[in-house]
C-alpha cells in the first residue's frame, strides 16, 4: 500500500493529462488491495465490494488440519497476503488450547446486556466519555491545557459530557440518536470535541441502548427516595398508563399562564437563577465559565425523562459527582405557596411550554425594569422590538407603561394601536453595536389588539373592510396623576394620553381631524370574592368636528374588542357610547368608551435584586491646561448627552440611557455628589435647556419649581414637575417629523432665543434612498418651534447660541467632506447633504463658518459659548467644542466679514493619546458628548462637563 502510494504521488508529478490515467490506474489498484487484505475485518469500509469479505475466513469450532498455514503460524507465508502475522511473543499454545476446549461444550449466548457492555469497550465510547469513574478525557485535558497555550484555561472544552445514567436520562429514542451522533442541534456548542457518526449495525444499536437502559434505568413508578413524593399534581397529568412518559403526552398538557408566571420566577435571578448557566430558546447567557455551562433547557421534555429530570435538580452530585450545578431541594419563597413539588413540576411544564419566554438576566441587558407594588407606574418612549408573535418588527414612537400590579402594555403612537399587553417584569434595554431596543419583558396577555381604535366606518356599515385608519398620529401630551377609587384600599396612580388622528377621507382625500384623549388605570388585583382578577382600564373620550359632507358618509367609530391571547385566562372587555345622530346644531361630536383588560392571574411574590452602584471617587483631573478639575462622584455607569443649569446653580443632564438628572451638592464643598432622578425612559435624549421662572413654552405658562425642555428623538419635550416632589408629571409635545427605528434619527438642541423661540436639529436620512415620503418629513434641517429654517444638514449634533441670538451648528465629516464643520445658521440656508426627499435638491450650498480638518477631529459634538460671567472676560464670545473620538475640547471663534461668517479653531485641553491613558476631562469616555450643547450652560467660575469640574 505505501509502495502504490509512492508510485500515485510520483505520477502526479508528470503530464497533466498521464498523471490523470495513472493515477486512476494506481487508485484502483490500492482499493483491490484494501479489499484483498481484509481491511474491512477491523476498518469501516464504504466500499460495497468488501462486504463480501465481512463473513468468517475459516470455522475455528472445527479442528485445524495444519496450524502452520494458519494465523498462528511462526513464519509468514507471502503467498496468503491476507493472513497477518503475530510474531514470536504470542502465547500459540494456549491459544490451541482454548480452541480445543470449546469443540465439545457448546457456548451458551451472551445476555443482550453482557453483549452491550463488550459493545461500550470494543467502540471505544469510553476513550472519550467517563462512566461511572472509567474512562473519559478529563486527565488528558488538564495536561493538554497545561502544555498547550492555545488551550490555557480551555481544559473543560476538551471533556465531553458523563456518560452516568444516561440510559435513565434520555428517552429511547433520544438515547438511539445520541448513540448514533446523530443529535442536532449540537446540544454543546462550546465543546471543542466532537463525536463521529458511528454506522452501527441495527443489532449493534439495539444492543447498546438495552444495555444503557437496563443498567441505568429507574422505573417511572419507583418511589422516591429519602421518604419524598415525586411532583404529583401537574406530573401525573401526563403520565401514560404504561408507567413511563412519551414526548406526544408530554406536550398534551399546556402550560396555563399561572404555571408560566412560576416557570420565569424559578428561572430567574429571583429564584433558582437557571438563566445564569442555562441556554433557554434565543435567551443564551454571557459570561459563563465553562465548566459551568449549561445545555439549551427549552423543550428538553423531548429527549429527556421527567423522572430523571427530578432526580436531578433534587441532587445533581447524586448522579454525576464534581459536576458544577446546585441542588434545588429548596422551595422558592412567594411561587405556588412554597410548595417544592409544585415548583419543580411547574419548572418542568414551563420549559416545556414552547411559548415559555425566559426571565430577564440583569446581567445580560442594559436596563430590566419591574415595578413593584406600591410604587409609581413607569413610562417607556423608546423603541421597541416585537415579539415573534407579531412576526418581529419594531415599534419606533412608543408608549410603554407599567403599574404596580404587574400589568403593562404597549401603545404604538405611529399607528394609535395597543401592540401588547404583558404581566410580570416591565420591560428590557439591549444594545447591539450602536443599536439600542427595549422588549417588553413580562409574560403575554395578549398582542396586536385592534378593537378599540379609532377608524373612519361607512354610515350603517357592519364590517370592518372599508374603514380607514390614520394616516398620521400627532402626540401632544402625557401625564401621570395620582387618583383614588373606592374599590382600592389606597390612591393609585393614573395615567393620561392625549394625541389627534389624521385621516384622509376618498374620493377627494379630504382631511379629518380627530383628537383622542385617555386616562389608563391599573384594575384592582383582587375580585370581590379574592380572587385573582387585575389589569388596566382604558377611559377614551374622541372628538371631532363635522366637515361639510364628510359627516353623511363617514363616522368615527371604536369597533368590538378583538385580541389574540396567548395564555388564555384573559378578558378583554369594550364599552361603546356613541352618538345616535347628529344635531344640527352641533360642529363638534364626541364619543366615549371604556375597555378593560384583565387577567386571573396571581403574580408571584419575589424581588428582584438591584444592580450595584459603582461610584466614581473624586479624582483630580488635568485634562485642560490652567484649571483644575475635579472629578465628580457620581454613578460610573451613566452616559451623560447634555447638560444644563438652573439659575441657582441646579444642574441638569440627560443620559444615553433615557434618564433626565438633577445633581446637587449634598455637603457643600462645591462639588456635584447627588443624584435626583427627574424623567426616564426617553429615547437617546441628547440636549437639555433648564427653565427658569415661568419660561413660556408651547404658547403656554407654568408655575413648575423644576422645569426642562429635552430633546429626544421622537419629540422635544417640556417636563414639568407640578407637585413639587421632584419628578415629572406633566409632559406638553413637540413633534410631527418622520422617525423610524434607525439609529442616526437624532434630535439635537435645543437652544432659546431671546424672544423665547426654541430652536433644534434633526438628523438626515440621505442614506435611505426607499424611505417613503412620510416618514421623511423635515428630516436633516433645523428646525424653529414647528417651522425649518435652515435645510441639508447630515447630523447636526450640537447647537448653541450667543448672546446676539446668532445660532451654530456642528455637523459631521462624510458625504465626500473631509472636514468637521461649525455651521452659522442662515435662515433658509442649504449646507450641502439633501435628505432624500429634500425639497430642492438644486439649492446651492451654504459653506462652513469654520471647517475643522480630520483625522485631528473626528466627530465634533456638542457647542457651547462662553459669556465672560465665568470669571475669564478674555474668552467672552468663545465658543467650546466638543470631539468624541479623541474625547478633548476645542475652542473656536468667529468674525463676520461683510455677509460671510468666519472663524478659527484651536485646541483646548489635551486630548486622550496626550494623556496617556490618565483621566480625562471627559470621564470615562462612554459618555457620546462632553459638554452640554444647550446655550447658558456654563455657570460662574466654573466650565462643567459630566465628570469633572473645572477651575481657575
């Protein structure tokens, strides 16, 4: 054979087309070769023609006329080239002797189990696996890891899985395929080993699963050990009369949404914290050693026994010793009456459930939000990403709340729809790249719910096929109050939503108006009997002014309730009152109703611990030459956008996160040290303006001790504490573009004229050339109240104004620009990237005031000026800039020549390669901006960014 093999190499090296027909000649020749020698008595062979060789060469029960022709013989005879040759250290004669033993007693057949056991040794499954203490790879591993760099800390990697109790553990069929390395998905991914596929005999496999099961198998109806009943109630409701389980009665039973509720509180942190280790569905765990990695536990019903299943969460050493998983013989306080049983077969119907959605890791997401009874509700605008129910997508303009009795939902303001409506947890913050989303993290009630909105029906029609839904939904405000009911022992807090509908109505597209006002209220948890039954209530009041003839043919109308629920003890109830006619004497017509969601369901009594608070010590911080700074400390995981200050000194920032702060010197040493939580759940807020007094915003006046205006992507929004117990309440809207689920869709600012005008930027969509019109609107232009100003713009990140009411802009390089730029805003004005459905493309392009040349910054942020009240009348007029890839400062200043705004850029402090790697004046360099671009943000003697103060 290696002489064929020699000869097949050296002919490759000859013509391309003689080394094709030798080296087919020598290959044929090589596979009679193989056949002849009987490599298949030993080998796995895919050869057909060699099974002819698989029977018997000779009957070794009958005597042997000449052993010198045999394969005993001493010396080889190279005329059989197929008999092999053991040499001279071979015991022949008691070889001889056994043989002839054996002719006169006839052997009786191994025992189905004896022939497996030989089986398990002569396919070498314990070369890898370790069974009961024999065998397996853990020793090799440990060395291959200690003498192999590239496997330093990877021993458990190398180690597959015990094969102890195996025959118990999996059902037949499984324990077949898992015999044959055949299952799939890989239920190990991790593993850097790997088991072949064996092409076992039919015999073989039968023989090897009885043998597992007989050795290994406990009956299904064995009594516990240790005096303890196995989970009666929910396990017998699937045990077939043959005292085992079957994968079809399995899956009979489903999980009622009790049972679900238990599943994901002893999953969870809050429990037996299985989520820690295990995979469960799309949820997969981060940060797990790998000795303590655990396989995918959704749907294991389907190749695992549930009677092994309990054994082991009872006692995990019992079966495999050293295995690195706890013993849950422990009931969880708060989930089915404490009941162990209960919660280890309510565990197993669970995840068994293939809607079962696992709990949230707070380890594993930006933010998980519960609230708890007695608290405030809790109010989401971000976006958020649909469950697969509703066959994925997005949610871009939110409006996610949360009560104290578990229950939340989930309000799509660019359709006026409730998308969903969950029990349990409120909601999860992910952030993928540069993409960040909410989920709705509780358990589902219901989702996609369309019977209460609001539609355009044909006068006495009964269907719903001709209605018309809103073109476009406008929000205008949202607050949160505090009412009482009689049937609550306490006030509860309600929430009001207010928002007009725009319909076009056929076959003039004629325009209706239509404004909406809720008030949502969590339902009692409680019945009058006791039992179980919360929820929300949704009061509705619409009204509508009639417009010409539209009225004879059009009306609005909230049709019946229509919900898919996903867990079945759910109602959805709604209560109509429309008008029955319409007086003449009337323009405007109103219409009510009242829908009420509820649900039997108690929610389980557990907390959920709270993510630890790393405070940042005070540092000093030499980042800008000739000031000291100080480092604040506040919490190191804050991601600080803008920043803003009271007139009495009050600061003020919004973070990347959705949360708008109040920091505040607790102890007077002139150093911001504690925080106040003022808004949250905004989505990516990246400028703040404080109001000071009774600032007019929205044409209208408040008394609110605190007061800012934010801008968020969606909308610039006025918060306003009117209470006085230092959190926003009333929020008035400003919105109306188009925004979407993309990433770049900011909203920049804003910043206050003189006359009280506000002034912001929204980013461009020039990327997105399939972007429907609507959805495009006023994007990349900057915007005064309702009205653009100044158009083209790519990002306008940062603006800020001087004390001439003179406005800049920062704008990114990109787009065939290789410059950073600060804008001056000319009202009308293009500057240079038309958005996709720009108005007028051809407009010609206004230059930059001051172009910023890149690599030496990359992106140029937030702006703001100096007013010369900071104790250095020589930078009065100054503006500061902010670079985020370099995280310094720059600082610039302009001059008008004629028409023609111009300016200069020169470094301000250092930057981080100058550092060293020491603090910086940017802190810890998450946070996307350094500075607030708000105008009037810099308060006397000190220019303050998030983390450090600096100083003359």
């Amino acid at each position: 054979l290696a002489k064929n093999w020699k000869d097949s190499n050296d002919f490759r090296s000859n013509k391309k087309d003689q080394v094709k027909v030798e080296y087919k000649a020598q290959t044929e020749r090589g596979r009679k070769l193989a056949i002849e020698l009987r490599c298949v008595a030993c080998h796995r062979f895919s050869d057909n023609d060699a099974v002819r060789f698989e029977k018997p060469a000779s009957d070794l029960s009958q005597p042997v006329a000449d052993w010198s022709k045999s394969c005993l013989a001493e010396r080889a005879d190279h005329a059989q080239l197929d008999r092999p040759i053991f040499g001279t250290n071979l015991n022949r004669e008691a070889i001889k002797a056994y043989l002839a033993s054996r002719r006169e007693t006839k052997l009786s057949p191994l025992s189905t189990f004896a022939r497996g056991q030989k089986l398990l040794e002569q396919k070498g499954c314990l070369a890898c696996h370790s069974r009961h203490g024999v065998g397996g790879f853990g020793k090799m591993a440990a060395q291959v890891a200690k003498f192999d760099k590239d496997f330093a800390g990877q021993a458990p990697s190398l180690v597959p899985p015990s094969l102890n109790a195996v025959g118990d553990k999996l059902l037949d069929e499984a324990l077949s395929i898992a015999v044959r390395g055949e299952r799939q998905p890989i239920r190990m991914p991790w593993l850097k080993v790997r088991m072949p596929k064996f092409k076992h005999s039919p015999d073989e496999l039968a023989t090897l699963t009885q043998y597992f099961v007989e050795h290994d198998r406990i009956p299904a109806d064995a009594p516990a050990s240790g005096g303890r009943q196995p989970p009666g109630a929910l396990l017998e409701s699937v045990r077939v009369p043959t005292g085992g389980l079957t994968p079809p009665a399995r899956q009979d039973k489903i999980a009622d949404a009790h049972t679900l509720l238990a599943g994901q509180a002893l999953t969870g942190v809050r429990g037996w914290s299985c989520i820690a280790c295990h995979k469960i569905g799309d949820y997969e765990p981060k940060q797990v050693a790998l000795g303590a990695r655990g396989s995918d536990l959704r749907l294991l019903g389907k190749h695992i026994r549930p009677e092994f299943f309990f054994r082991w969460i009872a006692s995990p050493l019992r079966v495999i010793p050293g295995v690195e998983m706890p013993q849950y013989n422990r009931p969880v306080a708060g989930v089915l009456d404490g009941d162990l049983a209960k919660q280890h077969a309510a565990l197993w119907q669970a995840l068994n459930e293939p809607n079962f959605q696992p709990p949230t890791n707070p380890n594993n997401v930006e933010q998980l939000w519960v609230v708890n009874p007695g608290e405030r509700p809790r109010i989401i605008r971000d976006m958020f990403q649909l469950p697969k129910e509703l066959g994925g997508g997005n949610v871009a303009r939110s409006f996610a709340a949360s009560f104290d009795n578990g229950h939340s939902f989930l309000f799509d303001l660019d359709t006026a729809s409730l998308r969903q409506w969950t029990f349990g947890e409120f909601a999860r913050q992910q952030v993928i790249g540069k993409r960040w989303f909410w989920e709705m993290a509780g358990l589902n009630l219901a989702v996609d719910m369309t019977g209460a909105r609001v539609r355009l029906r044909k006068q006495g029609s009964t269907s719903d096929a001709g209605d018309i839904l809103p073109l476009f939904v406008k929000s205008q405000q949202y607050s949160t109050e505090i009412a009482s009911r009689p049937a609550m022992e306490s006030p509860v807090h309600k929430l009001r939503l207010g928002y007009e509908l725009h319909f076009s109505v056929p076959p003039k597209n004629e325009k209706v108006w239509v404004q909406v006002q809720e008030q949502i209220t969590p339902l009692a948890n409680r019945d009058a009997d006791g039992k179980p039954d919360g929820g929300i209530e949704r009061q509705i009041q619409v009204s509508w002014k009639r417009i010409g003839s539209l009225i004879n043919d059009y009306e609005v109308w909230m049709g019946e309730g229509r919900s898919e629920s996903a867990t079945g003890p759910t109602n959805v109830q709604i209560e109509v009152s429309r008008p029955k006619q319409y007086a003449q004497s009337k323009d405007e017509m109103t219409m009510s109703a009242i829908v009420r969601y509820s649900a039997k369901l108690d929610r389980p009594l557990s907390v959920l611990p709270s993510k630890l608070v790393h405070q940042t010590p005070i540092a000093t911080v030499k980042s800008v030459p000739g000031f000291d700074g100080v480092q604040l400390p506040l919490d190191a995981s804050i991601m600080p956008t803008g920043l803003s200050w009271f007139e009495d000194g009050l600061l003020a920032f919004t973070s990347l996160k959705g949360h708008v702060y109040f920091a505040s010197d607790s102890n007077m040493d002139g150093l911001e040290d504690q925080l106040q939580l003022f808004e949250e759940g905004l989505t990516a807020p990246f400028g703040l303006l404080a109001i000071h007094g009774e600032a007019a915003t929205n044409k209208q006046k408040t008394a609110s001790p605190r007061s800012v205006l934010v801008a968020h992507k969606p909308e610039v929004i006025y918060l306003g504490d009117k209470n006085g117990d230092g959190r926003a309440e009333m929020r008035l809207i400003r919105s109306g573009w188009g925004f979407t689920d993309d990433y770049h869709e900011w909203t920049t600012g804003p910043v206050q004229t003189s006359k009280g005008e506000i002034i912001y930027g929204l980013s461009s969509d020039y990327t997105n050339k399939n972007r429907p019109k609507a959805q495009s609107l006023w994007r990349g232009k900057v915007m005064r109240e309702s009205l653009p100003i100044a158009h083209a713009f790519r990002y306008p990140t940062g603006l800020a104004i001087n004390d001439r009411d003179e406005v800049f802009v920062s704008d990114q390089q990109g787009v065939q620009n290789c410059f950073n730029e600060i804008n001056y805003l000319v009202e009308g004005a293009h500057y240079g990237v038309p958005a996709t459905h720009e108005e007028d493309k051809d407009a010609p392009e206004t230059k930059a005031a001051i172009q910023i040349p890149h690599p030496w910054t990359r992106s140029v942020n937030g702006l703001v000026f100096l007013t010369g009240k900071e104790g250095y009348p020589d930078l009065k007029g100054h503006g500061i800039g902010c670079e985020y890839n370099g995280r310094f400062l720059i600082r610039f200043t302009t001059q008008r020549v004629g028409d023609v705004m111009q300016g200069a850029v020169l470094p301000f402090s250092h930057s981080a390669d100058e550092l060293s790697g020491k603090a910086l004046a940017a802190g810890t360099g998450n946070e996307p901006k350094l500075a607030s671009p708000a105008a009037s943000a810099v308060p006397l003697t000190a220019l303050r960014n998030w983390s450090s103060a600096l100083r003359a």
